[in-house]
C-alpha cells in the first residue's frame, strides 16, 4: 500500500477549468477584469442567491478588509470578532487601526456565542465605545446561531460582516451562508472546498456597494482620462486566469460539498461506538453544513495519554496529515492585550479538537489508511 502523504484539504479540479484558463490566454485576458471574472460572479450570485451581489477579489481577507472600509469602520473605532477562527478574521481590524474585541463561542455550533456577544456589547457601551461592527464566522462550514446573533446585531443597530470564507454551500434554514449579514465574504484558498488558487469574493445586498467594492479593488481610480484619485485604493481584483479556474470549479462544487459530507459521515460510522470521541456534527435539520474540514473532540478520562496532540502525532508517523483546531485569537501572541468576552469554550475545544482529512479527492484507498491508523491508535 503507499504511504504518500495524505492532506488535510487539497485542491481539487473539476476538469473543465483549464477550458476557461485556455480561453483566457488565447484572447488575452490575462488582466484583473476580463470574461471569467464577470462569469465567475455571476455564477456565485446565482448559485447563493437572495438577491445578492458579488465582487470577485483577490482573496478572502482582502474581502474582509474592504468589508470593513464599507462599514465605514475607521482608526479607534471598535469591532466584535469571533475568537475562535482563522487570523484572517481578525487581521483586517488591526488595518484599519481598529480594535478587535474578541467573543468566545457556543459548545453547539463552535461560533460566536450570543450571550457573551451581548454582554461584550453592553460593556463596550458602557465605557462609551459602541463596537462599529460584527464579526461572525460559519466555522469549519458550520453555520452560526444565525437568529440569535441577527437578533442582537438588529436591536443594538450594529452591521454584521459574515465571514463565510469556509462556508460556500452551507445553509441555515434554507438560505445559503454568506448572505445574512449586511456584507459576506467568501474564500477561494487552495485548501477551500473550491479554489481559484488564491482569491476571495464580497457579497453585498445592493449593486452600489458591489461597484463601490470593485472600485476601492481597483485602486480607486476615478474616472478621468489620467490617474487621479480621491480616496485610498487596494489591489484587491481577482485575475481573469484565476476566475476562469473559479468557474470550471463552480461547475463541480455540489459534488465537492456531497464528497465533503461522505467524509464526515465515514468519521460518524469509524468513531460511532467511542464514546471519548465526537465528531463536530449539526445540531439540528436547520443547519447544513458543507463540512469542509471534519474535525473531532477528544476527552479520554480513563487515559490522559490518549488526547489529540498524541492522535495528531501519530498520524503524522504515518504520513497522514490532521491539525489542532484554531488557536482561538484571544490567545494569540499579537493580540493577547485586546478584551476578551466569555469563558473557556474555545479554550476548551483548541485542547480537545482535531481536524482530519475532509478532501473531496480522497480515494479508498486512502480512506483505509486513515481507518487503519486512527484504529492503531492505541495510547
């Protein structure tokens, strides 16, 4: 059997991107506007829907960032982010010479959690700084305690930026993520459930704010015969080449949710009679998440041994990849001085948790290696 290594979350391809890249090159298209970009953000208006608009970018975070500057989120002023999530979450704050007030999660969904997101709230009122936004993440591909979090963000008429960046397909109650709050962003990584190599989308709720979105990209050119510009602007757009990768993905990416979810069912069947072991699954039919990274909690209390750096390692001996879940932004080096809301959930599951191969191209045969070490698991 072969021990090549065996990903976390590779890239998968379709097959027909390559069409869409070649006509790009042979109409030299090759700019950061052309056919494919316009293509690709058609095809993710129509594929989430509810009357949404979207700016293809150059990634995730650059869709964070410019969602902030349409918030009109400025130097000393104060955001919520969910403190259990990627940096990318948090970084563009600091861009903007905001402050990140970070809030712990729900031991449900992962996410933010809504009462320690109200008394974050009260308390920054209360000190006379009204937090400018809201950061909330479909962590994993799992959907947040959406009504709940709308509920708050609405009676203390605070936008809510929907960091939907591992969350393409997933739906609450129906509606696709990426489009509750008052702007969504999306991710195009390479270890995405598809990707345009690098890149990023904004989803807004009007046309205006969608242009207002290209144009800031766009280095925020004005419209004159020469250079001219009246406001600060980004390098932000997504290239045609990578947009035409975009839309060959686009064309397979139910068959990457429906092969995500056959993961993280084949964790439910292999870890079914451990009772040490959970796996992150739905908390009920309202969420449907696209499982892009199957992840899993640990709590052995008969074996301090047997935890999920140990599992960690020893998958790691048999070439097989898996990773500690995010180390929650609270904790990190760079902003361990910022206020923090809540308890010890995140902390709890950054201990615990484990994050397996999900990828939509995993073969059986690597399916079996996966079984066979995590059963060998033995501490």
């Amino acid at each position: 059997m072969s021990n090549s290594k065996i990903w976390l979350s590779s890239p998968h391809m379709g097959g027909n991107e390559l069409n869409y890249v070649n006509e790009a090159f042979d109409t030299n298209w090759v700019a950061p506007l052309g056919p494919n970009v316009t293509g690709f953000e058609q095809d993710l208006e129509n594929y989430i829907g509810n009357n949404s608009f979207v700016a293809a970018l150059s990634s995730g975070t650059a869709a964070l960032h410019l969602g902030l500057i349409l918030l009109d989120v400025k130097a000393g002023d104060e955001v919520i982010c969910q403190s259990f999530t990627f940096s990318a979450s948090a970084n563009p704050i600091a861009y903007q010479g905001a402050t990140p007030i970070f809030v712990d999660s729900e031991p449900v969904t992962w996410n933010i959690c809504p009462n320690a997101l109200e008394e974050a709230i009260k308390d920054r009122i209360k000190l006379g700084k009204k937090p400018k936004a809201i950061i909330a993440v479909h962590l994993y591909g799992m959907p947040c305690k959406v009504e709940e979090i709308k509920t708050i963000a609405t009676k203390y008429e605070i936008p809510i930026l929907e960091d939907s960046a591992e969350a393409l397909g997933s739906t609450y109650k129906g509606q696709k993520c990426g489009t509750f709050g008052d702007i969504g962003v999306l991710s195009f990584n390479g270890n995405k459930i598809i990707t345009t190599s690098g890149g990023g989308a904004i989803v807004t709720k009007n046309l205006e704010r969608k242009n207002k979105a290209i144009f800031l990209a766009t280095q925020a050119r004005d419209n004159a015969p020469h250079y001219q510009h009246s406001e600060i602007g980004y390098n932000y757009r997504l290239s045609n080449i990578c947009a035409g990768i975009g839309r060959g993905q686009m064309e397979v990416l139910d068959n990457h949710i429906e092969k995500r979810r056959e993961m993280h069912q084949f964790y439910t069947e292999l870890f079914q009679e451990n009772e040490e072991i959970q796996v992150f699954s739905e908390p009920n039919s309202d969420y449907f998440s696209n499982h892009w990274l199957s992840s899993i909690t640990i709590n052995s209390k008969k074996n301090s041994e047997k935890n999920r750096e140990n599992l960690r390692l020893h998958l790691e001996k048999e070439n097989i990849e898996s990773r500690p879940l995010w180390k929650p932004m609270h904790l990190q080096p760079v902003f361990k001085d910022y206020p923090y809301y809540g308890s010890s959930v995140c902390e709890n599951l950054f201990d615990i948790g484990l994050c397996l191969p999900s990828g939509s191209n995993l073969k059986n045969d690597e399916k079996e290696r996966i079984q066979n070490a995590i059963n060998s698991f033995k501490i």
